[in-house]
C-alpha cells in the first residue's frame, strides 16, 4: 500500500471503482461542501474536488478536502499546474498529507485566458507529468526532487488524467506511458461519449500491457439537455460527442432522465472493457443524481474494504 | 504621453524591428505628430531621423547628440532596447516609446502575419523538438507533450493558435525520432529564463550554461 486510501484499497483489491465529484462553491461557504459530504456518503469510494476548475476562482481544493474528511467522506484533491510554482505545489501536498489527504490527481489545468480571471500570470512551471515526478520522489525516496530530504515523506496515492479524444490521438497512449512512468497509480479519462473510440483508446493500452500498471477509470458526465450537447460538442476542448447522443437528447421526452439512461448505459460498458478498472462521475452541478447512476449501474452498494 | 511638448525628435531605428520603423516611417510620424500639435496653436518644431542599430551605444554616441541636442522630447520607434538605451545615451532627454514591444516572432509576408517563436528563455530545445519551441509555441510551455485541450491540431486557448505540439509530433514523426514521445523532461532549470534574476551576459565569454535536460528513456 503507497498510502492505503479507501480508493487504493478497493483498486488493489480487483473491486471496480467508483469515484464522483463535488466541485467547491464560489465563496467562503464551507456549508456547501458538507451538504454534498452528508448526502453523498457511501455512494463512491473517493470524491474528487476541483482546484479552481475552467479557472474560475473557487474555495480551494485543499479546504474542501478538508472538509470532507471532516465529514468522514475520502477526498481526491485534485492540484494543477497553472496556479503553482513546485515550491508551493510541494508544500501543499506536504500539508495535506500531515491534514490526512491520501488521494492527489495531477493535472496540467484549464488555461487561464477560459476563466473568470483572464488577465492573469500563470504559472506552469512543471507540467503535469513532472508534478507526478515530484511527488513521487517525495513519497518514494523521502526528498525533494534535486534537493533535500523530508523529515517524513508523504503518503500518496498518485492520479492523473488522460483524454483520449485529445489530438494528436495516436500520441495519448504515449502520454499515458508517461504518466504510469512518471508516478500515476490511477487514471481517471475525460468524459467519455464516444465509446467506441474510447475502445480503440484501451485496445493501445492493452496492447502495450498498461492496463497492468495503472488503474483506469473512465469518466460520465450525465447530460442535462440536447442543448448542452451541442454546447459540448463545440466549444469544449478536448470531448468527442457523437452525433447519435445528441439525437437522442433531442427525441427524448425527457431529456433529463435520458441523460441519465445514457450515463447509466456507459458506466455498463465501461465494466465490461477489459482493462478499466473504475468510473469517475463528474456530475457538474447535478451532484444529486450520482447516487441514482452509481445505483442504475449496479454498483451500490460500495465495498466496505 | 507626449502631452506639452513641442520640439520632437522621432527617431526610427533601421535594425530588426518588424514591421520596419526606419526613416520613411519616422518622417510619417513627425509630419503626423506636427498636425496634431499644430491644431492647437503654437510653435511647432518636429524632426526625424533614424539609426541603424538603436540598441548600440557607440551608434547612438557618434552620430546622434546634434539630433537629440534642444529637443524636449524622443519619440522612439524601435524596440524597448532603443528606448533604454537611448534614455541610458542622453539622459538630458525625456525617451518615450513610440510602439509595444510585442514578440520575438517571425513574419509571413504572403498571409501578413507574424507569430512568436521564441521566448529568450536561454535553454534551447529546438534540436530535441524538431525546430519548433514548445516553450514560445504551446501556450503553457508544455514541455512533455500536448495536454488535454488540444484538439484538431488547435490548441483550447483560441483555435487560430496551432497546437504546438501536434506540430512537433507531426514533425519528429516525420524525422522517425521518437525519443521526445516517450521520453520524460525532468523539471527545468529556470534560472537561464527570467527566474535567475535580470540576465547579464559579459561579451566574448560563453553564457554559464544550466545543466542540459537530460531525456530519461
């Protein structure tokens, strides 16, 4: 065990994973945080909260995993590259590993010029795969990586996010070599709707034995409306969204519970495709329906491990 | 900027600025600048010149105090090193710039446009990246590969932006070299870019070289 999470406990024991998100309001208000703690505990194994996601200024991630913990519910805090040097990227994760946080994802993070702030400096000054290198020096050989030892690593279960719907395509699984290289011990994808090409994803990763080294989880994202189809199909970077899902929401008589359906109906035969282990349910601002998916999906209730 | 000054020297500078500022465009702007003043009344008194290189001092000294001597004002075309400099030259004179100082970028005269491509970041990886930065080129300095926003080749700050890195995916495919696809960057040494402080290089001598990245494979 690197850092024995309840989320590396259910991995490493074949279980396939649930993850789900709870994105940190627009103010001081730690209140929001505990509600989603309270309603959604026991209905995902881990629960990822943003950092300052599409950069747009949020409670930080750190006190909303905090705030989790509180609530006895396990947080994956989630830390980009845009907002920190690796001076405060380590000393974050130093202090919230002493706090008790276990899960860390690594990201790049959304430009800043795509969020409420778009006049400010960013940073990068690693990029996602070095933040993993740096955090796994920490936690595997006790140092800052080119500089001095920690009086006491951190405990760390590692994660990282791949799109494999990102350009240039045939580079993704090279990325995701990278990252297993770099420290990742799970992946959580970018939402999937294009399932089958989701499938010619995993066929590379199989067939470079991936699937071995790391746990990957595939994402949902439960659709709202027809409308917020088309939203993402043309002006989200980065997601694939098939023609075939947006006719649906547009025929359906309730697109709502469609949305779901089609949710459901992913996490299925993501359960089914060999070499992922999990789904990651970001149900952006529609918190309340992932207990209705994780259950649609059979996988309620949650091993207790 | 210029605001009550009446005896204006626009000076051009016919070095590497893009697009060019040299006399023809220096004279343009004085008989520009002279109108504009006129209207309000008064004595009017602008000239204009241009040196070949504004960013060096022995240029500047042996040519210029004839030019520069009475005026209330300098009105620099060229980049914010001429400006410096010739404020550093005659300090008697207020040196205003008369143009941003945008990029270090390169032109294309058909489609008229000009792109950065570098950042004077004093670490070139150009040989490992196939001739394009990917520290000027993708818009957070990536150094590992393309991130999760590239999409089409176009990268999630604004689609007339190419994605730096599918462009040198692109080409060191098209190299057959493959060690910058699967190798892994290490954290950079900043220091030779703006991170060690203003930069300061003694002539004749070889910069003090960081550390060389190395590619772990």
């Amino acid at each position: 065990m690197k850092a024995g999470s309840n989320l590396e406990k259910v991995l490493s024991s074949g279980g396939f994973a649930v993850t789900a998100e709870i994105g940190p309001p627009k103010g001081a208000d730690g209140e929001h945080m505990r509600h989603w703690a309270r309603e959604l505990k026991g209905k995902a194994d881990a629960f990822n909260v943003t950092d300052n996601q599409t950069a747009v200024v949020r409670l930080s991630s750190m006190a909303g995993s905090i705030i989790l913990l509180q609530e006895g519910v396990e947080p994956v805090m989630q830390m980009v590259c845009r907002d920190r040097n690796r001076i405060a990227m380590q000393s974050d994760v130093l202090g919230a590993s002493a706090l008790g946080i276990k899960n860390l994802l690594c990201l790049t993070g959304d430009h800043q010029t795509l969020g409420n702030l778009p006049g400010a400096k960013n940073v990068f000054d690693v990029d996602s795969i070095q933040e993993l290198l740096l955090f796994k020096t920490m936690r595997d050989e006790g140092k800052i990586l080119g500089a001095d030892a920690l009086t006491k690593a951190p405990q760390l279960f590692l994660g990282a996010a791949e799109n494999p719907f990102g350009t240039p395509h045939e580079f993704r699984v090279h990325r995701l070599a990278k990252k297993i290289k770099a420290g990742a011990d799970f992946i959580q994808s970018q939402v999937i709707y294009d399932i089958d090409r989701f499938e010619r994803f995993m066929e590379d990763v199989r067939s470079r034995h991936l699937d071995g080294k790391v746990h990957i989880l595939g994402g949902v994202t439960p659709l709202k409306s027809a409308k917020v189809a088309k939203y993402m199909k043309n002006k989200v970077a980065g997601i694939i969204m098939p023609d075939s899902v947006i006719s649906r929401m547009e025929k359906a008589s309730d697109p709502k519970a469609e949305g779901i359906r089609i949710c459901i109906e992913t996490v299925k035969q993501l359960r089914e495709m060999k070499g992922v282990h999990g789904v990651h349910v970001m149900a952006i601002a529609w918190e309340e329906k992932v207990p209705e998916i994780v259950e649609g999906a059979g996988l309620l209730p949650r091993p207790v491990v | 900027m210029l605001q009550g000054r009446r005896r204006i020297l626009v000076l051009g500078c016919d070095g590497c600025t893009q697009p060019p500022r040299g006399l023809r465009e220096a004279q343009t702007y004085r008989t520009l600048l002279e109108m504009a003043l006129g209207r309000k009344g008064g004595e009017v008194d602008c000239v204009a010149g241009t040196v070949s290189k504004q960013c060096d001092t022995a240029l500047l000294a042996q040519n210029y105090p004839e030019l520069v001597k009475g005026r209330d004002a300098v009105l620099s075309l060229s980049c914010a090193l001429g400006v410096q400099l010739l404020s550093l030259q005659y300090p008697e004179v207020p040196v205003f710039p008369g143009q941003n100082t945008v990029f270090l970028g390169y032109e294309h005269r058909d489609e008229g446009w000009l792109r950065e491509a570098c950042q004077a970041c004093g670490d070139c990886v150009l040989g490992e990246t196939g001739g394009i930065c990917p520290v000027a080129r993708c818009s957070k300095s990536l150094l590992n590969g393309p991130c999760g926003g590239s999409h089409d080749g176009k990268c999630e700050v604004r689609d007339d932006i190419p994605c730096a890195w599918q462009l040198i995916h692109d080409r060191l495919r098209q190299l057959d070299r493959n060690e910058w696809i699967d190798g892994i960057v290490p954290p950079r040494d900043w220091r030779s870019s703006r991170d060690g402080g203003v930069r300061y290089q003694k002539k004749d001598e070889d910069w003090n070289e960081p550390a060389r990245k190395e590619v772990k494979r």
